[in-house]
C-alpha cells in the first residue's frame, strides 16, 4: 500500500510539474511583443505587423515604390509573410501586392470582394493563381490572424460606391494595448464605427493620408488615440496631409507622426506599455539610416526636413512636349489606345507623369 502511495505521490508531481511548465509557456506566449512598422513608401500604405516570428501585412504601397518596402522588409530580417491584408483594391494599396506575393510566399491575401478594372488589381488575383496564394473575402465580423494574436474586422463593405469606403478596418489589441487600421475610410465611415464600436485606441493609422474627407472631428475625440501616424509622401499632389484635417488630428491625439516627415515609424507594445521608435526621413532610397527612440509620455518626435524620395527630372524638351495619358486609380502612364486605359483618362505631359511617380505601362512602352 505505502508503494502505491508512493507511485500516486509522484505521478501527481509529474502533473503538477506538467502544468506549471505549460502555464510558463502559454505566459511567454502572451508576453510576446507585438511591433507594428508604419512603412515609409511614398504617397500610400504598407503597415507591418509583426507578433513574435510572425509577419503579417497590410497593404504594400505603390508599384513604384516597392524597392523602399522590400529594403526595409531586408533590413529587419523578413523572409516570410504569412498574410497580406489588402484593404481596398487603389493603387497605392495594393500596387506592391503582386510582387509580395511573389517575393515572400505569401499563402493568404484577404481582401473584400470589391472589384476594380486596373492593372494593379488583376495583377494580384494572377500573382495569386501562380504562387498558390489563398484569397480569403473578409466580411464586417470576421477576425483576422496576426500571428497568435486575432484583429476584428469593423468594416468591410464591398457594395459600397466609393473604393475608400470599401476599406477593410481592423481594431487589433494586445492586452491592454490597442490598434486601429483605418485604410482610407471616409469621415462618414469613421462616425458610423464609433456608433458601432468602442473606438477608444492607443494607436490610430490614419485614414486615408490625412485628407480633408477623413478624420472627422467625432471620430477623432472618441478615439483618442494616444498615437496617430499618418502614411503620406513628401510633397505629393494631394496635399496631404490636408491643414484642417491635420489640425483635427493634432487637437485630439497626444503625438502625432508622419512618414513624410519621421520616416519609416515602429510602435511596440508589450501589452502594457507603448515605444515608439522612427528611422528619420531619407534624402534618397539608398541612404542609410539612424533609429531614433522616443517614449510615449511627453517626448518628441525626431523630424526631418529632407525628402524622402526625389524623382529624376527630363529636361529633354521632347519628353517635356510628349503627352501621356493616366487614370484617376491606376500607377501607369500609357499611350492613347492602350487596352488598359480607360474611359476616365487624363492627359498629362510625360514629364509631369514621371515627376509625380508614374511609371510606364509595360503593354504599351
């Protein structure tokens, strides 16, 4: 009898020992960091959300400027993306998307079944047929995996009539920290989450680069974001971010960065705690950077003047007279009857097309 008590004694050790070891786990598991990289690309979006090894990203910038992403992706070690939100199908969303699929065997895209008739667009669903890439439609409700960590999905209308409306929003948290991914939604779309949900956030990607048609006054004041970054180039021909907007913005967040300005910015989040670091805007695509570090209590962020990108001017007085047309959603510029250009062109000099980031359509140049 004292042995069998004996064996029940140590068996129950064992138990014990067990589970104090998957207790241990499952705690380093919720301790692990969650850093959420604002990547500086230019006039769009690319948010990397990265939850211990795992990399997820929400959408990929330009075309264009998709070096800048994939030199960034280099410098911290990105092999693999396991899944690439894209928010809603405009160019400067998804304009790097197919290439990312390619480059990082990407095996989900989630997207809306909201439909455009670019290039960009059909691009990614060919760059997903041939690297075997599962496109799963996201719907208001659904949770989005970001490593061990689940985003809920706000809003995700694709019978909606206009493109930045049908963006997907996603409120990620990690403990007491919190998140919101905002795409390019309207100030309609932004007061009709905060009636729906509870918008109170530690981190706000601003909608839509800071427009005038964003950031509503309501929506701000209710989400007061401890953080609000702004993804928006230097210098572009929108004039983001727009000064109204951007005042709005200012009045009910405690800091407010922009990639034009702070290049490349990274907040992490332990669950508790906020810290934010920026890379500083670059001169040009090449040059190396420094990272600055700031705390989220009262400190300021490090800004730069200098610009980021700087496009190559022709001063060829025959590509200064050559006309070109483009569209108010697509990254290219074509020749009149191009079968990719549509009803909506505009004309545009072929010097003017390059210097605002255009590049030439590979059917017709």
């Amino acid at each position: 009898m004292k042995k069998i008590k004996n064996l029940k004694y140590v068996i129950a050790m064992m138990m014990m020992a067990l589970f104090v070891s998957l207790g241990n786990t499952n705690n380093v598991d919720a301790a692990a960091k969650l850093k959420v990289h604002f990547v500086d690309v230019g006039q769009g979006d690319a948010t990397l959300v990265q939850y211990g090894n795992s990399y997820s990203l929400i959408d990929t910038g330009k075309e264009s400027n998709y070096l800048d992403l994939k030199d960034y992706l280099k410098k911290i070690g990105v092999k693999k993306i396991s899944s690439l939100i894209l928010t809603h199908p405009d160019s400067d969303h998804i304009g790097g998307a197919d290439l990312v699929i390619r480059d990082y065997n990407v095996k989900t895209v989630y997207m809306t079944d909201k439909r455009a008739k670019t290039r960009e667009y059909y691009e990614v669903l060919n760059a997903a047929d041939n690297f075997n890439a599962k496109i799963k439609k996201v719907t208001k409700g659904d949770k989005i995996p970001f490593g061990k960590l689940k985003g809920d999905v706000l809003s995700a209308d694709a019978k909606a009539d206009d493109t930045n409306d049908s963006s997907i929003i996603i409120l990620l948290k990690n403990k007491k920290n919190s998140f919101l991914f905002t795409g390019d939604a309207s100030a309609k779309l932004e007061n009709t989450i905060t009636e729906e949900y509870d918008t109170n956030i530690d981190v706000l990607k601003v909608s839509h680069h800071g427009s005038g048609y964003s950031s509503a006054a309501l929506f701000l004041k209710k989400a007061s974001p401890k953080i609000s970054v702004i993804s928006v180039g230097k210098n572009n021909s929108y004039g983001h971010p727009e000064k109204y907007a951007l005042k709005r913005i200012k009045k009910f967040s405690d800091k407010v960065y922009r990639t034009d300005e702070d290049g490349t910015v990274v907040v992490t989040s332990n669950g508790d705690k906020l810290k934010v670091s920026t890379t500083g805007a670059n001169t040009n695509k090449s040059s190396k950077t420094s990272t600055k570090s700031s705390s989220t209590s009262k400190s300021s962020s490090s800004s730069s003047n200098s610009a980021k990108y700087s496009s190559t001017t022709t001063s060829s007085s025959t590509t200064s007279s050559t006309t070109v047309y483009i569209t108010n959603t697509g990254s290219k510029y074509h020749e009149a009857g191009c079968r990719y250009l549509s009803s909506s062109k505009i004309s545009i000099s072929l010097t003017d097309a390059k210097n605002k980031g255009y590049t030439p359509c590979s059917f017709c140049h």
